[in-house]
C-alpha cells in the first residue's frame, strides 16, 4: 500500500483477490484477514503479556483521554499480536466488555448539549453536502443534534462515479471505463452483480439478451454466483476501473444544480469523492433523493407493492428465487427485520444466507420523462431510446393502473419496450443518471423493464453516456444521442431503427 488511505486499501483488497481466486470455489471470506493492526493506546498500557479472556484488564480496552469508549477487536492494546485474531477470544471480550458497558450506562445520566464540533479547512470544491436527514424509518422521524459547519475531505476525484456494483451498476462502470473514463465503482457488499448473485437469482428469466449481455459471463441464461460474481470484478478491473467494496454512497454533493460528487462512507470515515459525471445504481435511487430529487414510491394513498424475497445460501446451489413478503427499502427497520426473520424461516443447518434483498419494486426517480404501461403496452417508440427490453408481464403482485381495469395482459405475450434517456435523468438536476430499479417509471411499468439482461444493458448505456458527457465536460442533458445510439446499435444493444425513430 502507498499509503494508508481508503482507496490504498481497496486497491490491496483488489489486488489480494485477483491472487487468490479459485475458479471451483464455492464460497470465499468478505474481507481480508489483517494480521498486523494499528494499537491503540489505552488507558492502562500494554501488559506483559496476555492473560486471557476471563483476566484481561478492560482498561486496557479503553482508548486513553477518550471517555464512555470501548475498542474491542486486535487493535486493542490488552495484548500481543494475535492473541484477538481467534473468534473464540473476540467473542468472550466483546461478551465481558458489553457487560461492562451496559452496567456503567446505566449509571450515567442522558447526555445533554450534545453537538458536533466544527472543523474547517481550505476547500477545493464549491458545493454543498446533500444528505437524508430521516432517520431509519421514513415514517418516525428522529430528532438531531445541531453540527456546526465543517469541512469533508476530499478521498477521491474521478470523471465517472458507479454508486452500486449492481445488475445495471457493474455494467456500468464497465463501459465508463472502457470509454476511457477515470471511473470508481462503489458496492456495500463485498461482490458484484446484485440480484444474479448475492441474490441467488442466478437465471434469466425473460430480457433482451443481445448486446452487452451477450458478452456478460459468456451469455449464458444460469450461472454459477461465485464465477459470475468474479466475471465482474475481473471484467472492471481489465477495464481499468477501480473497486471499493464495503463503502457506502450516501449522499450527495452538489453545486448549482449539478452534482458533483458523492458524499462516500468508508470505515475510515466520511468523504466526499469529487466526479464529472455520477450514475446512481443504487437500485433505490438513495442519491438521487438525497440529493433532493421528487421520487415515486408507495404512500398512503396505495399500498400496492410487489413481493420481495431473500434466498438461503446452499453450496452446490446457485439459482434461489423466493418471494414471500415486501420490504420497504427505504426502512432500515424493515430491511433488518427481514434479514433477521429469513434466518427463523429456513431449515436449521442452512449453510448462510443471502445477503441482498430481492427487491423487486423500490423507490423511483421523477424523471425529464415517466415511462408508463400504456407506452409499453404499445410499444411506444423515441427519439432518444437508449434501452430495449422484453418480458412478459411479471408482476409479483396487484396492479394499479386502471388500464389493467380494462385488460390484463396473459403471462404468454411477451412485450418489446423501448427506454428513452429522459427516463434516467432526474428531474431538475445535472451531473447525475439513475439506472436500475430507480428509473423513472411509473411502478406498474417496472414488471417489464427488470428483467436482468436489460437493466444490464441499460446500465451499460448510462456508463457510456457518463464517460462521453465527463469527456466533454458538458451536462448530462446535452449527451450527443446520436452518437450514444450509434455505439449502442454497433455492439447490439438497440436496433438500427433507433437511429430514426420518432416519438409515436
């Protein structure tokens, strides 16, 4: 590593993997194992020597200077190397230590006149910081702490930011990246692809599988998760992007109208990664809204959702499709929850669990256009298409639309859409497109654009329009269509009818 940043580490996490990836395995660690860890320095000092769980001193767990705090991991200075990489010993400390905590909080009084302190420092970027400020439950608003201004460090500058390694977001730094573009693809989990992998949905369904798709791990309608999660990785990696695995985009950073970067969160911290062009594959358009950008979702006034699902982890077993309840994703209760109640629902001795959330209707943007059913139903064409999808209509739930109230198309009618670009740029803001399950859509047309094959192609399509717009260095409404379209037929994305469609 060069340096001790976040992206040094990242950058060695890449590197370790691309060392130790065997094509037959079946199931490999999230992270690096670290044997050499940073000491903190305690409040009683490092003994002499480690005297084990039950006789360990706590105070030697307790950061120097720094009150009501706990570190509990090998950084800890109750020890000599290697006495805390065993989970044994790990989970006896933690279990003494939060013992030890709850005992002292009950003791203390609730705090009071609590803030976050100001830092300021010389800023290389004009803007403002874009966050959600709801809480975990959208629908209980939580009370705040005043935080008095101060400066975010700058952890990265690139032309293309991928916030989501995704079904559309690994696709999409792909692209940006072979476009030329300096490009960074952000994922939570430790794996790419999202529902075709750490979903289990390892099966095409219906979709378009021309194109970009064609090319995706060999083509092939089933896979096998840990190999097509690898054909991601090495695919952006050949592309000359770069990966950061457990990082979170959680907000954004805009100036004027245009967003400019992404507010990132690592566990080193909270930083700002600067970009030309920002594709939002979050699947739940999370920056666009943070951003403050309209969103369609349900409310009140409709309950309709479609079923969601989260699939045990078997080894020897790839494609696990479930639906059995419906999550709202912009609930981190909601979302807990299920990961906790899907461990109770399968059988004992399950091997693990899947680690995302099938979802298969969330928050969407509003969008310079909304796709409708009628659109689809009619095959309705544009001067700007950038995606093609087919499908029949899957919908995991009841519909809403009242055109549904006059027919309701049969599971055998398979139905051939066109996506314009209007539908991935957000209302009111530059600098951003959203791809996945955020676009602008009205939810009954979702059905039948997320098939796999096609959200991969539309991310595609994005991650090239990103790089041409960063290459510009002009907005994202001023994309050479053309010229999009143009590259999207030669490699089979869209048919040559594009090139002269008109609205119909």
């Amino acid at each position: 590593m060069k340096d001790g940043s976040w992206a040094s580490y990242a950058e060695a996490e890449q590197i370790a993997r691309d060392l130790t990836y065997h094509p037959n395995q079946e199931f490999a660690s999230d992270v690096l194992f670290d044997t050499v860890h940073p000491m903190i320095k305690s409040e009683r000092g490092k003994p002499d020597k480690w005297r084990g769980v039950e006789k360990a001193d706590l105070l030697s767990f307790r950061p120097r200077g720094v009150a009501r705090m706990y570190v509990v991991s090998a950084c800890a200075e109750a020890l000599h190397e290697g006495a805390l990489d065993r989970p044994s010993a790990l989970i006896g400390m933690g279990t003494r230590i939060g013992q030890a905590a709850a005992k002292e909080a009950k003791s203390l009084p609730s705090p009071k006149g609590v803030k976050v302190a100001g830092a300021k420092a010389a800023s290389v970027a004009s803007g403002d910081v874009k966050e959600s400020l709801v809480g975990v439950r959208p629908t209980m608003p939580l009370p705040t702490i005043p935080q008095e201004e101060r400066s975010i460090p700058v952890i990265g500058e690139y032309d293309v930011v991928v916030v989501g390694g995704g079904t559309s977001g690994a696709p999409a730094g792909i692209s940006a990246a072979r476009q030329g573009a300096k490009t960074l693809v952000i994922e939570y989990l430790y794996g790419l692809g999202g529902v075709g992998t750490h979903g289990a949905i390892s099966k095409y369904y219906h979709g378009y599988r021309g194109g970009f798709t064609r090319e995706v791990a060999g083509a092939l309608a089933s896979w096998n998760i840990e190999p097509k999660m690898e054909w991601w990785r090495s695919a952006l990696r050949q592309a000359g992007a770069d990966i950061w695995f457990g990082a979170m985009g959680c907000g954004a950073f805009v100036d004027r109208g245009v967003v400019t970067g992404v507010v990132v969160a690592t566990p080193q911290g909270r930083g700002i990664v600067l970009a030309k062009t920002v594709v939002d594959a979050t699947g739940n358009a999370d920056i666009a809204a943070a951003a403050g950008v309209s969103c369609l979702y349900t409310d009140e006034s409709d309950i309709a959702m479609q079923g969601t699902g989260l699939p045990p982890r078997e080894l020897g077993a790839s494609y696990t499709n479930t639906d059995f309840t419906i999550v709202d994703e912009t609930d981190i209760v909601d979302v807990s929850h299920v990961l906790v109640y899907t461990k109770d629902k399968y059988k004992p001795g399950t091997f693990d669990m899947g680690q995302l959330i099938d979802t298969r209707e969330r928050r969407r943007v509003l969008g310079d256009y909304t796709l409708t059913v009628a659109d689809e139903m009619t095959s309705r064409t544009y001067p700007d298409t950038v995606g093609l999808t087919m499908s029949n209509y899957d919908t995991h739930g009841y519909t809403v639309d009242p055109l549904f109230y006059i027919h309701h198309p049969s599971s055998r009618i398979e139905f051939r859409v066109y996506v314009p670009y209007r539908c991935i740029l957000p209302k009111g803001l530059d600098g951003l497109l959203v791809v996945g399950l955020g676009v602008s859509a009205h939810r009954d047309a979702i059905p039948l654009i997320r098939m796999q094959p096609d959200l991969q192609n539309l991310g595609y399509a994005a991650g090239v329009a990103a790089a041409m717009t960063s290459r510009g260095n002009y907005p994202t409404r001023s994309v050479n269509i053309r010229e999009l379209q143009k590259h999207l037929v030669e490699i089979g994305n869209l048919p040559p009818t594009v090139l002269t469609d008109e609205d119909s």
